[in-house]
C-alpha cells in the first residue's frame, strides 16, 4: 500500500496495538515511510512514544517529499545483511554487479532479503535458502498482481539467481 498510503496505517496500527496489549506476539504496524523515519532520525526502542514521534514525523515527511523520493531514501539506506546499508551496495555484496544491472529475480532476491536479512541469507543454511526461495516467489506473484510484472515473465523465473558466496 505504499503509493497510496499517507505515511501512516492507522488500522495497522489498531490492530497491532490491540494484538500486542492482548499478549500476542509484537506488531509493528510501519509503513516504509515510517521504518524510514525511525532509520533517519530515531532509536530502535520499542516504545509507544517513539511510534507517536515515527507517525508524527511520517506525516511531515509525507506532506514534503514525493512518494519516489522517500521510497528512493529509504533503499538507500536499509539494511540488506551482509554488511551492505542501500540497494547499491547489496547488489554488489549478493550479485556483484552494479544495481542497474540486475535482473527481476535478483531484484525481488533483494526486495526479499531486506525484510529480515538473516532469515533470508542462503549463505546463512539451507532453511534461509528456503525461506527466500519462498518469499522472492511471494514477491514476484505480488509484482504480477500488481501489473508491473507480466505473468508469462513470472512463469519463467524458476529458482533462485545465481547468488554470490558470502565475503
């Protein structure tokens, strides 16, 4: 819902709110305008106060930069494991090569990877391996879904790319 949110999921938030103060396991409810915000400007802790600061400065960023603009802020500054922060330097550490060099399949590998590097690593065990294999096949039937990717294109993606060893 990134293009057509406003910096904030208020029924995320509900929701995620209701589901932590029941017990449930702990729900962040960020959009990537907010994990952008906390990246740029505030701590890790998991507090309700910093999450008011995060909406309350998600909006203001929303209001001041376009929806490119911050999508472009936070690939440049996300952690993708490996030891590389942005989209640039993850393409060299998983693919060796330039970012706009890379195919669909190793930009989804990427797209996949920074949602939690260390369950998504194949460098890391042959369960991370299985873990991206399924959420790059998840990525990429999101892209079909969405019409940025055509379904014959995503029929011919079987199988990881060929991903660099871990230096």
């Amino acid at each position: 819902t990134f293009w057509t949110d406003k910096g904030i999921d208020p029924k995320g938030i509900i929701r995620a709110a209701f589901s932590n103060a029941s017990g449930n396991a702990t729900q962040g409810a960020s959009t990537i305008t907010q994990q952008y915000v906390k990246i740029l400007y505030l701590s890790q802790e998991r507090s309700y106060r910093r999450k008011v600061k995060e909406a309350i400065l998600s909006l203001k960023i929303q209001r001041e930069k376009s929806k490119s603009e911050i999508l472009e802020g936070y690939l440049n500054t996300i952690y993708f494991g490996r030891g590389a922060y942005g989209v640039k330097t993850a393409a060299k550490a998983y693919f060796g090569k330039d970012v706009a060099q890379l195919t669909v399949a190793e930009s989804a590998v990427l797209a996949s990877v920074m949602n939690a590097p260390s369950l998504f690593d194949p460098a890391l065990g042959a369960k991370q391996a299985a873990n991206l294999t399924n959420r790059m096949g998840y990525v990429l039937d999101g892209m079909v879904t969405m019409g940025w990717l055509p379904a014959a294109d995503r029929g011919a993606i079987t199988g990881l790319p060929k991903i660099a060893a871990k230096g």
